[in-house]
C-alpha cells in the first residue's frame, strides 16, 4: 500500500478489527492522520502500530523504540553510552531513541544521503535527556560506541562498513530476512549480536498486548517467527 492508500484504507475498517501493524512507507504518514498518538510515538516521529475498537483507530503507538530496548537488553546488560545508526529513516530514529533509553548521550547516524537524516536526527536529538547528535555519510563514517544498529538493507553492507564495524561490542541489524547479513555474519568471539527477528518479536509481543489486552506468548512467538525465516531460506 502507497502512503495515500492508508486514509481510505483505515476509513473502511469495521468491528472485525482490532489493530494494524505499519511498515514503511506508512510510518510516518500514520503519524499524520492519527488524532490520538502515544508520547513515544510522537517522539519517534513515526507509528508502526494502531490501535482499533469498532473500527476505529483510538491510538497511534510506536513499539519499535521499547521493542529496541528489549531486544538489546535481552543479549547484552552491558553500559551504553555512544552508539552508532546505519540510516536515516523512521526505524533509525526509533532504534537511536531506543540507545538514548539505554542510557546513550551521543549518538552517530551515518546516512547514504546525510541531508535526508534531518527529521530522525531531530527526533533523537528531542529525547529528554538532550544527547549529542550528528549526521555523517554512511560511505566513510567512523563508527563509534559500544552499539551499531543497522537499519540499511544487507545489499548496502558493504567490505568497508563491515571492517569499520569490526570493533563494535554489540551489532544490532534490525533486517531479518535474508540472514545472516555481512554485518551479522562478521560477529563472532565475545563480541554480541542483536538481530531482526529479536526486535520483531519484541515490538511484536507489545503490539499484541495492546490489541488483546493479554499477556503475549513471548517463547511461542518467537519460535514461530525462525520457523517461517527457516522455511524461506530453506534450498527449492
């Protein structure tokens, strides 16, 4: 679906309804025909998630920023005070809000086009605890901090980004399909490796809990999501 698709789209909905899950290039487009849109949402400046009752959107949210959180948090408990984003888009400013939760007071966005980064670095650079924030091109950029996140596709992981990346403690590549990208495939000894489907999942689990109204089957959740990507990437 375009982004002009999604007005009329969400004006068709009905009882049957319980909520919707956004990617791009909706993201930001919700944002702007949301009348109710959560603090997290607004911060990130984008919503992957809405929230329905009767057919009607009753709440914009954004899970990808505490879905982030959760996802590093889960692999590594370690001090998070840099951190380096791969893009410029609506995940890069969810992922790099996600560093400032952990406890970043800079963060690097690197961006195939800086001048098109300004609204996510924007978005960082409005978390509340003021972090530093600057934009550099992806093609060169020195990456720094304990954390990469990568939100650019596999096709765009280039030998020089991998090997700039190479002394990272924690690599988080929010693609999930194909796997294992260069970034993933590069981590290795005690270095730690956060990927796609632990943020899908994450963000997942919080959107299923606003949905129903029930806790989310975390462990069910997951082992389905490696059988379907098992399933993809299996030969024939």
């Amino acid at each position: 679906m375009g982004e002009e698709g999604l007005g009329p789209f969400l004006d068709r909905l009905d009882g049957s309804w319980r909520g919707l899950s956004l990617t791009m290039p909706l993201k930001r487009r919700a944002l702007a025909l949301a009348t109710a849109v959560s603090d997290r949402a607004h911060l990130a400046g984008a919503v992957n998630t809405l929230v329905v009752e009767d057919g009607a959107v009753v709440l914009a949210d954004n899970t990808d920023l505490p879905g982030a959180v959760a996802a590093v948090r889960e692999r590594y408990g370690g001090p998070v005070t840099t951190g380096t984003v791969l893009g410029g888009g609506a995940t890069a400013a969810s992922t790099g809000l996600a560093l400032c939760e952990l406890g970043a007071t800079a963060v690097r966005l690197l961006a195939r086009t800086p001048g098109r980064a300004a609204d996510t670095a924007a978005a960082i650079a409005a978390h509340p605890s003021a972090p530093h924030v600057e934009v550099l091109p992806l093609a060169g950029g020195e990456v720094v901090g304990e954390v990469v996140v990568s939100t650019v596709p596999a096709a765009a992981q280039d030998a020089g980004l991998v090997a700039r990346s190479a002394s990272t403690p924690v690599v988080f590549d929010v693609v999930y399909d194909p796997w294992p990208t260069p970034l993933a495939a590069a981590v290795g000894g005690d270095r730690v490796l956060v990927g796609g489907l632990d943020l899908l999942v994450h963000q997942a689990v919080l959107q299923f809990e606003l949905f129903t109204g029930q806790p989310a089957p975390l462990d069910a959740m997951r082992e389905a999501g490696e059988r379907q990507l098992a399933s993809r990437q299996a030969p024939g």
